[in-house]
C-alpha cells in the first residue's frame, strides 16, 4: 500500500466495519510500527521500527494471522488508552455470534491506531 487513508477516526472506523481489507490494515498499522518496503532492494527496512519490535519481528507480522502479534500490539498500547474505541468512539463491540478472532484482531488494530493517533498526532 502506498497511498495510505488518513489517520483519523473515520479510518478507525472503516477498520472496524470491514470496510477495509485485512492486507491494508495491516500495511497501514506497519507504517505506524516504522515497517517500511524498500522497493529497489524488495526487502523490508526495519531502521524505523522500535527495537523491541524489530528483535522479535524483523519482517512485519500478519496481525490478523499471528495471535502472538497481536498481543504483542495489545499490551504496547498505554492502559490509559486500552479503552479508547468505547470512550472515543463510542463502539459497542460485536455482537456474540457475529464475530471471531480476525474481527477481534482488527479491533486491536483500530484501537492500537487511535492510541497511536491520540499520542503522536494530536
């Protein structure tokens, strides 16, 4: 992905109805991490990545494939940010039935964005 939406809620929205693929929300969390494609050498640089990332994910990781990544992105977000999809956005969550892990990990995904938003572009 290149052409990456803007970070804002409406985006974090878009993640949690689907409205985006799983590839791009995971391209777009990557940019966040500092994972960047380097299209000459078709390798992953990780120079921008925080060291506790880059040790244990060189290359960027599937969040909606890896469950250790994901918790991973969990416990990275700041508690007093772990409930921003409720207090910012108002999300309910899914409806029982009506979700699964892929739905669950795009919610980590969003919420570790909002966080990300919340304290680095606001």
């Amino acid at each position: 992905m290149l052409d990456f939406p803007p970070l804002n809620t409406d985006t974090i929205w878009a993640i949690l109805k689907e409205e985006m693929t799983d590839e791009a929300v995971n391209q777009l969390v990557w940019h966040y991490l500092g994972y960047r494609y380097n299209f000459e050498t078709n390798k992953w640089d990780n120079s921008l990545v925080t060291p506790e990332w880059a040790q244990d994910y060189p290359e960027p990781p599937d969040f909606i494939a890896s469950r250790p990544a994901t918790v991973k992105l969990t416990r990275s977000i700041p508690a007093e940010n772990k409930q921003l999809l409720k207090e910012e956005l108002g999300f309910k969550g899914y409806k029982i039935g009506e979700f699964g892990p892929r739905q669950t990990r795009r919610a980590t995904m969003a919420n570790w964005l909002l966080s990300y938003l919340k304290i680095n572009l606001s």
